[in-house]
C-alpha cells in the first residue's frame, strides 16, 4: 500500500495552492513604494572596443533619475569565478576581470554597458536610446578553433591565446592510456559537439535593490536559485557592503535549470542604483536579454576514443574537449566542463584507463555555465554515443556490451580511475528493470509495423551514472573550489507544538515545501500540516548553498535530518526530567517521548510547550527552548544512476523524428516523494529530448546571436513529446547521508540525449543507411533529411 | 490617456490607460493582478492566457483598449466560490501538473479553453490544444494527464498511474 503521508508518500504539493490560484509571489509581481525602474544599454556588437558614451541627453529627458555607465564600476570589484582550474603544465587558470558593466569593451552581443534609471519601465528604455555611444568594432571571436588558432584576436587583450586553461585528467594516467591504445586490438573515434542550449526558465530574471538610508541596510529581491551564494559574491567580491548589511531574498523563483544559480551584474547594478537615489530600483529582463544574458549551457566539441578487445571490454578512454565559457568566466563555468565532467568519463562501466583533456575557451558570446546536468550530459552522450558505434563496428549487442562491462554489485564501493568513488549501484538491476517495462523484446514486431507504415523505426540506449549531492567540502577545496558545499538547517520547534524549518535549499518547481514537511512529519511523528518550510531569505536562514547538482535532499535534507536528531535528543532530556526517569530510559516514538516499558509518556506538544514554558523543567542543566541547528558537509557525492531507452520512428522522406516511447529505470536511493521524482525525472527528459531533435542555441560568425527568441529557438511543446514510463523501483540506497537519498532533478537531462541519438542512428541503420553513423545534434529534419540523401 | 472599463472576474473596474498598455499590464500594473505572468516578448509562451469573453487570448498581444466592455477572466477568478480549487486547477494539484508555478495560470486558463471547446478530448488533442503553452519543468506528460483528468473521462493514460 502507498503511504498516504510522510516519507515516501505522493503527497500533494501544498505550494500548488498559490500558483494555481494566481497567488504566488514573484520579484517581478513585488511592487514597492516609490519603486523605479532600471533599463540597460546592451551591446549590439559581439566585440568592440567603448571608445565614447555620452549621456547627457539621456540624463536630461524628464522622469530620468540616474544613468551609470561601466566607469561608475571601475572601482568595485569583479564577479568572481567560483574554481580554479589548473592547467596541466601546472599553470593556473586565467580569469579576466567580470566587471558590473562593461568597460573599455564589449565581449558579446547584449553585453550591458550602460544603465538608466527612471521613473517608469518606458522612460527608461527611451532613456536608453538616447545614449549616444561610439564603439570600435573589433572581430568577433566565436568559433573555438579559430579562437585558439589566432593569437592576434583576443576575447580578453591580457590572455593571448584565449584559453583559460588547457586541463588533463588525470594527468599521471596519460601516458598508461595512451599506451593502452597503441596495444589495442580495436580503436572507435567518433567527433561530436554537445550543442549550446539556452536553459529557459519560464520565469526571466528580475531584481528589486533595496537601500534603507536610514540603516544603511540593503535588500536585494532576485530570482535565485542560491541567495547565500549571492549575497556572499555581492559582499565579498563586487560591491564591498558588508555581508551582514545586505539581505537577500529569493521569493517563489519560476524555474532555473542553473541559470539563477550565479550572480549576475544587474544584481549589483539596481543595489548600486537604490543607494544614489534612496528608491528602490526594479528590473525585469524581456525574453530577449533572457536569451543573450543568461547563461547558456554545454556548448563542447570533443574527440572521443574507446580502445577495445573484439569482444567490446573496454580497454581505455580518451577525448579531447574543446569546451566554450563564453566571453566572461560565469561563477561555475570553469568547474563544469572539468570536475563535473572529466571525473564522469568512467560512467558506470569498469574502463580501467581514461584521460580527458579539456580546454576551455573565451569566445564573444554569452557566458556559459552550468545548465541541468552540468557536465555530466556532456560526458554521458559522449560515453554512451562512442559504445554504440563500437558495438556497430564490431558487430556486438549494444545491450549485451553494457552489461559485460558494467561495475558488479559486489565491486562497490568502486575507485574509478578518473577520481571518484562510487559508493553503491546495481547497474544492471536498472537495465534489466528497462528491457522489462520497455518491452525490448518486443522491439522487433514494432518495427515491422512502423515499416509498414514507411517509417524507420530505431531504439536507442543508454546506460548511465552521475555526481550529485553536491559536493564535499574538502574534496572540492582541493581541486580548487573557492566555496564549501555543505548546507544548513534549523528546525524550531513553536510553543504549541507546531514547527518552522528554514532551509539552505532553495525550492523553485522541486516541490520542498512538500517533501521537506514530509520528512519532519515523518521523524517527528506529527502531521505535515503543522510544520512549515521556510526557504529563499538570508535573513531567516542560518547558512545555504543553494539548490543545484541534485543536492537539495542529499545535503540539505541531511542537514534538517540532523537538527531533527538534535531537537529528538534534547526533548529526551526534557521528558526524562518531567517523567521523573533517566535519559536513557527515554523512547521517541510516533510523536511521544516515553519511560521504556511503561505506559509514561510525553507528547512532542507537551515537551515543546515545557521547553518554552519551563515551569518544570531542568533549568539548571538545560537551556530553556526547542531549536536546534545543524550543517551538513557530505562524505562523498551520491552517485544516481539508470537506464533510458527510447524509441523513435524517422520519416525518411522529410528526416523527421517522432520519439514514440520513452523509458527511464533509476536508481536514486531512497525515494521520499515519488510523484515529485517522476515529475522531475518527466521534465529532465523532455530537457534531454529537446537537446537531442529541436535546441540549438546558434551564433552567426559575426557573433550576431540567431536563436534569439522563441520563433527561433524551438522549445519542445506538448505536441513534441510522448507520454514517459518512468520506474525508481531499482534502489540502492546511498550508504553515506541519513536520508540513503541521491537525487533525482538531473537524471533525465543526463541520460537521455544519447538514448535518443542513438535511437536515429539505430533506424537509419535498420533501414539500410549504414553509412550514417552519427549525426550532430540538434537531429532536426534537415540534419537527419540530409544526412539520408548524402 | 483613455477611459477603460472592463468586467474582469465579474467585477467591473474602470481605469486611465495608455494607448500602448497591453493588457497583461493593464492586469498586473494597472489592476495589481499579478497571477497573469509575463513569459517572453514574442506571443510564444502562452504565460499570459486569459480569457477575453470566454476566448483564450494572449494577454500580451492585445491592448488594453482593446477590451473595452468586455468580460475578462483570470486565474484569479478560476477558483470555487468558496475559495477551494477549481475543477481543473485540482486536476493540476492531484496529477502534479506543475513545477515552478509560472507557466501554470496560462495553462489552466488555456485548459478551461479547450475543454470548454471540446469537452472530451483526446490525448492528442490536448497535445495540440496546449501547443501555444510552454512549460519548461514538467515536460507536458503530468500537464496532459491534469487535462485529461478534467474532462472527466476514464481515460487509460490517466488510469494508468
């Protein structure tokens, strides 16, 4: 029977309430009094050097408040990269200055160079117009090759060759691997890119600066995924405010996907703007500075080799990536084609050598960081797409392949040779949970009738693993990570009974208003009703970093497991001096702390009110009241894990593609609320599928960019999708956080795209084209059309 | 400035406004509505969907002017009497038809639409009834099945789960 309330229940989401009745909250619907409005100027050249702004006619038009130009920056500090990255020479990363608004140059085509501030949205804009500046137009820099070819054009003028490093991993290993690969009885090479996407939350950025003369206190309203980070990077880095004068708060956020997890210029801009003129300043970004400004992900073009036996074992792995970070270092753009990736490159299989070289590259276009997956997308398809072709050019059963060199059960905890340790997975339980609920088997008899019907039927897999639960602290301060990665809760415990929990984590669409009430209720024995999760505002919250890398539960829900454990442990304390027993005689169970063996009991409600009401109470070893906190750094990442298989038919007189079946079996641990997983786990693969058929973020060589608004960038739609069968029955709990949760909002963004590639290929091949053994993607109907009629 | 006056949610309001204000302003600025959200620039998202005598209309892509005498509903006027959740809006809480909360009025209101259309819809045509809608989160599976859900019908896809 399915649970009807707490851990491991569907329960309803109680946040659904205000959205579905217009309710909810978000920066763009806060007005507040005597609220202005900024407006930027953004570049229209990809790279030009700022020779002249004059805003004097700007400045002068009625209901003009302010006008900040990059010089009104030139003081301040940078937006700082978020890890250092070492080269493979031993040099460190370069990391060009990030200022607030351009100065001097502009790197991309929206790049912000000027800022006005007015009384209305309207007067702003024309204010904008009105700025007469004169750039001189320098080349634009955009594809990668050509970047790090020519010496003489340069995103930044100080970094030559404008890599900002040229990594190996692991670098000991190299020479093993290439070894390996000489001694190889069979060698598959496949190039590929990892198209550029736009992440696209529905909800645009926004921000609301807040500046009270009166405390010299600030406030920042933003649409963020991480306000703590925030605020930290405004404080510490940017603006120089005192952390403790400047208050962040993240209200109901309309989806992320990585966009919001960074600090972005126009945070500090309206902070910056409020103070001048002691009003508050709005901004809400149009789709369009949406898709110039936010950042864009994946983006990588990259060599990959996998060195086998004829029998398709694995003998070694080797690519060479050339990954795109945009014109400006994004606070995560260097981790994420490295240690979110490189460390990846072992998937869930038993390679015994692997070498990945990547070099990340300035070009002029939009920073590029970390969009769902991370990293991790990147090194699936390339794993998953190079198997595939092997198994073709030998002849062998891309399942049976899988299988034979999947990591065993009793292999665990298992060190891969590229840095991690996997702690637990049953690799081939997903898979077999896959051809079942699939129906594989019945692959053939689907075929024919899709032939009958002239169309090309394909089914395509893919076998994955990933890091989440993002990230042990100490680890990741070794590899350069300038931040810690644990996270904070407080669990307090009202007067009556019922509890407020403030979370590090931030919840925009994952529901942990729900799931976070219902793991309370479940440990402490009262109803989901009575507690309330409070997330999204650095003045309430102890500490977080954010929601990101399939973290929320693993760290952060450990986090509000330990203050739990300590709130348990003190009321113990409590009811054993009111029982009149001892300590250890003291059980919590269902809600009521009791003397063991007897009928004496407690309720939570009664130790709670004793604690704030303490009459009867052990005062003088006790402190009175009932909350507690705690931090949780992780042990290790969690490693989520599946099989995806899809099926698709291809028209093969247009090279259209129509996903008929698509089917995910994961592994994430222990599931707290499985309507929410599967949500999570639907929307990761409708991510995944439209980076396989439909999204590719493009720019033309003038680095003008060309998909730049929903006419031209094509988000999947209800008509583009199937129905998904999706299964979490395959548990291998994680053995390091109390929860035994790993994290499921990455999964299906991760696993899917080479599922579905390899589904095209798989039906091109079957209809006899086999000379088409991969195709880029987006595998629109021209790519795919084409690549038939070649 | 021009004189408007409009019934929305079965109230009549009357307002000055622009020659240029959108309506989705008109809602959210003028009216302090803000449950009508703003998605893109483009008519494409389908964030701002509300009904403009009993028509499902891109409230961005119509003035202000425009609706002049007419009946405006949104989702601010999609719940019971009493306050609890419409039909479809629980059908949307029961099957978790969505995620962040921002595409979700323009969906509901363009689902009362379509339903109100079509009462007995099948999966692909809610499929194609929600193509003028994005939803970034959910990936349409739960929003399709919230739809099918509303109509009332024992449909399997719902049955299944």
């Amino acid at each position: 029977m399915p649970k009807d309330s707490g851990i491991g229940a569907s329960s309803k989401r109680r946040e659904d309430v205000r959205f579905l009745t217009g309710r909810g909250r978000y920066t763009a619907d806060i007005q507040l009094h005597g609220q202005t409005y900024a407006a930027f100027a953004r570049s229209t050249h990809a790279h030009a050097r700022i020779v002249s702004i004059d805003t004097s006619a700007a400045e002068a038009m009625e209901g003009v408040l302010a006008v900040f130009t990059g010089a009104d920056f030139a003081a301040v500090g940078g937006n700082p990269a978020g890890w250092l990255i070492q080269s493979r020479n031993g040099e460190a990363m370069k990391e060009p200055k990030r200022p607030v608004l351009a100065h001097g140059k502009v790197r991309h085509v929206g790049d912000a160079y000027a800022a006005v501030i007015a009384e209305t949205v309207e007067i702003a804009r024309n204010a904008v117009e009105a700025l007469e500046v004169e750039f001189e137009e320098l080349p634009a820099i955009v594809d990668m090759a050509a970047a790090v070819a020519d010496s003489t054009n340069r995103v930044h003028d100080e970094i030559a060759d404008n890599i900002c490093y040229d990594w190996g991993w692991i670098e000991d290993n190299r020479a093993a691997v290439d070894a390996a690969f000489k001694a190889a009885p069979h060698v598959t090479s496949l190039k590929l890119i990892n198209n550029r996407l736009v992440p696209n939350a529905m909800e645009p950025r926004a921000s609301i600066g807040v500046y009270d003369p009166g405390t010299e206190d600030y406030k920042l309203y933003t649409t963020s995924q991480n306000p703590h980070l925030t605020r930290l990077l405004i404080a510490a880095f940017v603006m120089g405010i005192p952390e403790h004068k400047l208050n962040v708060i993240a209200p109901d956020v309309g989806g992320g996907f990585g966009s919001k997890i960074y600090h972005y210029g126009e945070e500090a801009l309206v902070l910056a703007a409020s103070r001048r003129i002691g009003r508050p300043v709005k901004w809400v970004a149009d789709r369009s500075e949406a898709f110039l400004t936010d950042a864009h992900g994946r983006d990588h073009v990259t060599t990959i080799e996998l060195a086998t036996d004829k029998q398709g074992n694995f003998l070694a792995l080797r690519t060479e990536t050339l990954a795109n970070v945009g014109a400006y270092l994004s606070n995560f753009a260097t981790v994420t084609p490295t240690f979110l990736h490189g460390t990846l490159m072992a998937g869930p299989y038993k390679t015994p050598l692997v070498y990945v070289n990547v070099k990340t590259v300035f070009t002029n276009t939009a920073p590029v960081d970390a969009y769902r997956g991370a990293g991790r997308p990147e090194a699936t398809y390339s794993i998953e797409r190079v198997v595939d072709k092997m198994c073709r050019e030998l002849g062998l059963d891309p399942v049976a392949v899988r299988r034979q060199n999947f990591i065993q059960p009793d292999q665990f905890p298992y060190q891969t040779p590229v840095g991690l340790v996997y702690d637990t997975g049953n690799y081939g339980a997903t898979l077999d949970k896959l051809m079942t609920l699939g129906n594989v088997s019945g692959f053939e008899a689907r075929r024919a009738k899709s032939a009958a019907n002239g169309k090309l039927r394909g089914f395509g897999l893919s076998t994955w693993v990933e890091a989440c639960g993002i990230a042990p602290s100490a680890l990741v301060g070794a590899l350069g990570a300038r931040v810690g990665l644990y996270d904070a809760a407080t669990v307090r415990v009202n007067p009556t009974g019922n509890i407020s929990v403030m979370v590090g984590a931030h919840s925009h669409g994952q529901g942990h208003e729900t799931v976070f009430a219902q793991i309370v209720a479940d440990k402490l024995g009262i109803p989901e009703a009575n507690i309330d999760i409070v997330h999204g505002d650095t003045s309430k919250i102890p500490f977080g970093m954010g929601s990101y890398g399939s973290r929320s539960l693993a760290v952060c829900g450990s986090a509000m497991d330990r203050a739990l454990d300590k709130v348990i442990a003190k009321g113990k304390k409590i009811a054993a001096h009111m029982l009149e027993a001892a300590e250890g005689d003291i059980v919590f169970e269902d809600g009521k702390f009791s003397v063991t063996g007897t009928d004496k009991a407690k309720t939570f409600g009664e130790i709670a009110f004793s604690a704030y009401v303490p009459h009867n109470y052990p005062l003088e070893t006790l402190e009175p009241g009932l909350e507690e906190t705690a931090f949780y750094d992780p042990a290790n990442f969690t490693y989520p894990a599946g099989a995806y298989g899809c099926e698709v038919e291809v028209d093969p007189d247009t090279g259209r593609v129509e996903v008929v079946s698509f089917t995910c079996a994961d592994d994430f641990g222990n599931v707290m609320n499985p309507m929410i997983v599967e949500g999570q786990v639907h929307g990761g693969v409708a991510q995944g599928i439209g980076q396989a058929l439909l999204e590719g973020c493009t720019y033309d060589d003038n680095g003008q960019l060309l998909s730049g608004s929903y006419m031209d960038y094509t988000m999947p739609r209800a008509d583009d999708l199937p129905m998904y069968t999706v299964d979490h029955s395959c548990i291998t709990p994680c053995t390091h956080n109390p929860l035994g949760v790993k994290g499921c909002g990455e999964a299906g963004a991760i696993g899917s795209p080479p599922a579905v590639v390899n589904a095209v290929i798989d039906a091109l091949q079957r209809g006899g084209m086999t000379k088409i053994t991969h195709i880029d993607m987006p595998l629109t109907p021209s790519r795919v059309w084409a690549a038939i009629n070649a | 400035m021009t004189k408007v006056t409009v019934t929305v949610n079965g109230k009549s309001v009357s307002r000055d406004v622009e020659g240029r204000t959108l309506l989705s302003s008109f809602l959210r600025d003028g009216l302090g509505m803000t449950g009508t959200h703003i998605g893109c620039d483009t008519s494409q998202c389908g964030a701002c969907v509300v009904h403009v005598n009993g028509a499902a209309v891109k409230s961005c892509s119509i003035f202000a002017v425009d609706v002049a005498g007419a009946s405006v509903k949104t989702i601010e006027g999609m719940a019971n009497a009493d306050g609890s959740l419409g039909v479809i809006q629980q059908a949307f809480q029961d099957h978790h038809g969505l995620q962040c909360g921002f595409c979700t009025p323009g969906m509901v209101m363009t689902t009362a639409a379509l339903l109100a259309d079509n009462p007995k819809p099948t999966e692909a045509e809610v499929r194609h009834g929600l193509e003028g809608n994005i939803c970034r989160c959910t990936g349409y599976h739960n929003i399709v099945k919230a739809v099918l859900a509303a109509s009332g019908q024992d449909n399997p896809a719902v049955a299944a789960e």
